[in-house]
C-alpha cells in the first residue's frame, strides 16, 4: 500500500463514495457502468427520492481514484462527491479488515513511532497529464511563495505559481497522489496559510516535461545545495548568481556550516541552475538538497492550535454542515434498508 494511500485512509477514505444532486432520470445500470472504470465494485444502491448514490468499491484505493477524477472532470461539477461511511463498518465483514490483514493502525504505534513520521513519500515519476496541481484561493494579503511551501506537504513540488494581486496561487506535484491527499484534507481538517483559512480545489491536469522527469528521476528537487563556501560569498552574490535562472522561494544559510540552500519555485529552474555550471562554484559541492514540502502533511491533532487562530464559521454556516451530515444519515439507512429488502426478494425468488 502506498504511503499517499495510507495518508487518504488517515484523513477519511473509505471504499464508499457519496454522489448527490443526480438526475433523476439516471438509470443504476448506466451510473455503475460511468463508476466501475475506476475499480471493481461490490454494488450502487441509489435512492431515486433523495436524488443521490452510495458506490462501494472493493477497494479504498479504487474509491480514492474516483474521488480524484471526478472532483476535476467537468461533467461532474454540480455534483458533490465524497467518501461514504463503508456499511460494512461494526459488521464482521469490516472492509479494512478485508483489504488489510492485519488491519494498519494509525497515529502512533506500540514503540511509539508515528506512522506519518516514518512513511517514505516516494513515488515513481509519472510524466501523463493527470491531476497534478490544486488552485488555492482566498489568500492573505502579503503571502509569499515561502508561506505557501511552509504548508504544502506530501510529495516534491514541481512548480509553484503565485499571482499575488488576485489572491490565489498554483501547486504542481511530483507525485500526483499528494494533490488529490491537499484537496482531500482541506475538506477534512482545513489549509491555513498566514492565520487564515484558504480554498483548495483542483486545477487542470498537467504532465511533466521529459527532460524535467529525467531529471526527478536521477535526484533532482527545487532546492539546490551549495557547500565549502567561504564568507566572501554573501546572500546577496548567491541571489544575484542564482536567480537568473528562475524565482527564488528563499534561501537557507546554515549557521557554522558554510552552506547554503537555494530554493527555487520551480523543479526546472534548480535544474537550470545544476546544469550552468557556474564558474566561480566549480570547486565548491553544488547539488540538489532535499525539498521540505516532500515532508507527510500534519494531522489534525498537529494543526489545531492553528485552526484555534482562525475565526470559527458563522453559526449558520455550522447548522448547514450539521444537517447535511444528518441529511447524509438518513440516506444511508434508507440504502441499507432497500438493499436489505431486495436480499429478501431475491431470497423468496431462489
């Protein structure tokens, strides 16, 4: 199981998927053939009254990558679309007992070593257009790239892109799987950049450069590390060195140890950057340094005393959110009854 897969479980993925606001004249045999191109399923139980579906696929991993398609594909986005509560949970045929055996543990194990601590966030390099970046939105006045890459965790950083004046800003992934884990726990726990909370959706699907992903694959990050420095070589030389070849997130000098990282917004820049061989860095060690957003993202427990900052939603907003999780409830228990019904006719029949 992949570590992004183990992170999705963490922060609420199960193997069933809620659709809703569905035309009323979908028929339950097209909308399994729109929903099984994305795993083996065990069944839909739709309820026509309530205008919604519960899809229950055999795995989480199958219900993860439906989640991440259709969160982006166009045809969908009137849609809301969600993790379910698995019906097999408080049954012997517990799904994660099912998938997994024995079934993971999560948080902090007997030894007492996080599991997200100790999870190895590498991933083959996958070069397709596939949902890569999110578009974050509602930021705060003066936030700069290094706000930004402060919070972004789960995968290596292709690119970022901030447009200051229009609030928003652009993340590209190395491994896709951390893009569909942001928008996954913005919905669960909330992103908060400089005290406020911000939107996270999905953009366009992107694909990396060949050259680019020839290079990820050989080592090569945003950050480019530059060491055996001698004290005539101020920050403000290296920014003038380096930033010809892309924008600079921010630099790092450690303290006692003459060195520097040199992060760059861009994967392709610090490539550039490697590549130029600049003359007076010929005898000194230039080469990639590890990118920070690779770290796993912060659960919950680890963010609340952040979330405590942001201003708690309006009560209405509170009340909405509480009647569609009863709203949702209910559904549900109308589903599990009318399958259970149809098991008895199908029972009588045989």
């Amino acid at each position: 199981m992949s570590a992004a897969l183990k992170l999705q479980i963490q922060t609420g993925a199960t193997r069933s998927v809620y659709v809703g606001e569905l035309d009323k004249t979908i028929l339950e045999q097209k909308l399994t053939g729109q929903m099984v191109k994305y795993g083996a399923m065990e069944g839909v139980r739709m309820i026509k009254e309530k205008e919604c579906a519960f899809v229950d696929y055999l795995s989480i991993a199958s219900a993860v990558h439906c989640v991440s398609e259709l969160s982006y594909a166009k045809d969908w986005k009137s849609n809301p679309v969600r993790f379910s509560k698995d019906p097999c949970v408080g049954h012997s045929l517990n799904a994660a007992k099912a998938e997994f055996n024995p079934p993971p543990t999560f948080g902090f194990d007997p030894l007492g070593h996080s599991l997200v601590a100790s999870l190895d966030l590498k991933a083959p390099v996958n070069g397709g257009m596939v949902p890569r970046t999110i578009y974050i939105a509602h930021l705060p006045p003066g936030t700069t790239y290094e706000d930004i890459c402060d919070v972004v965790r789960g995968s290596h950083v292709l690119k970022v892109k901030l447009m200051s004046e229009k609030h928003i800003a652009f993340v590209s992934f190395v491994d896709e799987s951390a893009a569909a884990l942001a928008v996954n726990l913005d919905k669960t726990q909330g992103m908060i950049i400089k005290h406020r909370k911000v939107k996270v959706r999905w953009s366009k699907p992107s694909a990396i450069p060949d050259e680019i992903a020839q290079a990820i694959e050989k080592g090569a990050t945003r950050n480019v590390y530059v060491g055996g420095m001698g004290d005539e070589v101020t920050d403000e030389k290296l920014r003038n060195d380096f930033e010809g070849f892309g924008e600079i997130e921010r630099m790092n000098r450690v303290k006692g140890k003459k060195c520097v990282f040199v992060n760059f917004t861009s994967i392709k820049s610090a490539v550039a950057g490697i590549q130029s061989k600049i003359k007076e860095y010929r005898s000194l060690r230039v080469t990639y340094g590890k990118d920070r957003c690779a770290h796993p993202p912060r659960m919950k427990e680890n963010v609340d005393h952040e979330k405590s900052k942001v201003e708690s939603k309006p009560e209405n907003e509170e009340i909405k959110e509480s009647e569609r999780e009863a709203k949702e409830e209910d559904e549900m228990k109308i589903a599990n009854e009318e399958r259970g019904e149809k098991k008895e006719q199908n029972q009588t029949v045989k």
